[in-house]
C-alpha cells in the first residue's frame, strides 16, 4: 500500500487516548461505546425488534417463574432489570437475553422442597440462588474457567436441554387445558393430566384460544419478516378482551399485577437453607454457564 491509500497515522497522544479507552471504560461499559456510535437509521429496527422481545418476554417471564415456583410478576423484574443492565455491561450487540427454561427444574426442585408454598419465602430463596449463581459466574469469568464448557460433550448438552423443554411443555399443558393440577414430576403430572382430561375437566375456551395461538406462530414462521409471536400474542389478548372470555367462559387471565418495581430487600434465609441453596446456585451457574 502506498502512502497516498494509508490514513495518516495518529498523534502518539490520540493513539494512547482511544488505547485506553478500549481497555478502560469501555471495556466495563461496552453499551455506552455503542450509544457513542448508534445510527439513526438503526432506529426502526431496533423498536420492532424491542416490541416484539417485549411481547415475547414478558409471557415467557410469568411463565418460567410461575415453572419456577415464585409468583409471576417476579419473571417480570427478572426479565427487565437484567437486561437494562445488559444494556450497559454486555458486550454483545446480537445476544437475546431473557429467562431460561434450563434453569427452571434446577430453581423449583430447591424452592419446592423449601418454601413449604410460601410465596415470599420462595422469593427470597429464589432471590438468594441468584446471587449464589452470579457471583460463581463472576469467579469462574475472573478465573478464565470457560473450557469447563468443552468437557460437557454434545449428546450430554442435548440431552438435558430435551428434557428441560420436555418438563416445561408438561407443567404448561394444565394451563392449555384450562385447569391445574399440584406437581409431583413430569410423569405423576403426566398421569394427573390425563386423569383431568378423562374426568371432563378442560376449559376448551381456554384450549381453543392457546391452540389458535400456538398454530398462528407455528404458521407464520414461514415468513422470517413478520413478527409472529408479536401477531399471536396481541390477537389471543385482544380476542381475550374483547369477548370478555374471562366471564363468559372462564379463561383464566394473569389480572391485576403490582405496579412498580419493587424495593431493594436482601433475601434472607434460615442457615437449614444455606446448603440446598449454595447447592442449587452451584448448579444454576454450572449450567448457565455450558
């Protein structure tokens, strides 16, 4: 290359300035580097692709707590605080987050035996196994332990992965039917589901109105471009609305949600507690982590 083709080269205070920048706070703070560098034309993208993780996360997020067992509007504030911070702290630019349905076995088998069905109580053992996860993910990261990942083979990954998609399914499908049951594990519910079914308890309102839901986004993903999950999801809670399901025919409906965010609380546990949760948020990190 000659030297007309180079860029002329940097005063050596210029290259030390952006040197720095790049290992200082921008390496704390990537999403403020971004929002140096954000386009206009970035714009309209970035609010469809808002709206439609938005009407995504916030079904999901009622539903994996509820999974969870810790009430719903908890997976609210677990899917908007995170990401706020993500915005700020993470480095992707490309990377979903949200709440994960592999980590909702790991959560309910610690809360479930613990609360005693206490909700607050299942809150702040939820609450504490997060910090326990984080602050493992923090240690592991400063530790450079990411080829921990490597020794978890294919088959092992899938395999749990299959299995947590298939516990998920099977809590949710009382919810489809219309009616609910009390979870012993994914086979006892399994037979509990069927017995409901054969007694004539299913709301088929209800059965219809997710069944339509779950073909409209299965159908429209033949067309990448059209927000599918945005189009299901707005139509079932309109339709909903509109026809006063909830009265006529017993939908049930989440209802009234506490307003606000709620106040900063530290999650205090009994010292019974500190094992199965030290435990619990061993795990949640280990497979956050692969």
């Amino acid at each position: 290359m000659s030297h007309s083709d180079a860029s002329p080269p940097l005063p050596e205070q210029g290259r030390i300035t952006r040197r720095d920048e790049q290992t200082g706070w921008r390496r704390w703070l990537p999403g403020l580097g971004v929002l140096r560098e954000y386009q206009w034309a970035w714009l309209r993208y970035d609010i469809m692709a808002g709206l439609v993780l938005t009407t995504m996360l916030v079904p999901v997020g009622i539903a994996y707590a509820v999974a969870s067992g810790v009430p719903g509007i908890y997976g609210l504030y677990a899917t908007i605080v995170p990401l706020l911070f993500y915005a700020l702290f993470g480095p992707s630019r490309i990377l979903v987050m949200g709440p994960d349905s592999s980590l909702v076995a790991v959560i309910l088998a610690v809360i479930l035996s613990l609360s005693g069905g206490d909700p607050q109580r299942a809150v702040a053992l939820a609450g504490m196994m997060a910090i326990v996860s984080g602050t493992v993910c923090i240690l592991a990261g400063i530790a450079r332990l990411g080829f921990i990942t490597e020794l978890l083979s294919k088959p092992i990954r899938y395999g749990y992965m299959n299995g947590i998609a298939l516990t998920v399914l099977i809590s949710q499908l009382p919810k489809l039917f219309g009616f609910s049951i009390e979870s012993n594990g994914p086979l006892r519910d399994l037979w509990a589901i069927t017995s409901a079914v054969m007694e004539g308890k299913v709301n088929w309102t209800t059965f219809v109105v997710g069944g339509l839901t779950l073909a409209v986004i299965l159908l429209l993903k033949r067309w990448p471009r059209l927000p599918g999950i945005l189009i299901a999801v707005v139509g079932a809670t309109v339709a909903v609305g509109v026809l006063d399901l909830a009265t006529r025919a017993g939908v049930k409906v989440l209802g009234s949600l506490p307003q606000g965010l709620p106040g900063f609380a530290i999650p205090w546990i009994t010292t019974a507690d500190i094992v199965p949760v030290l435990i619990g948020g061993c795990a949640v990190a280990l497979v956050s982590f692969a």
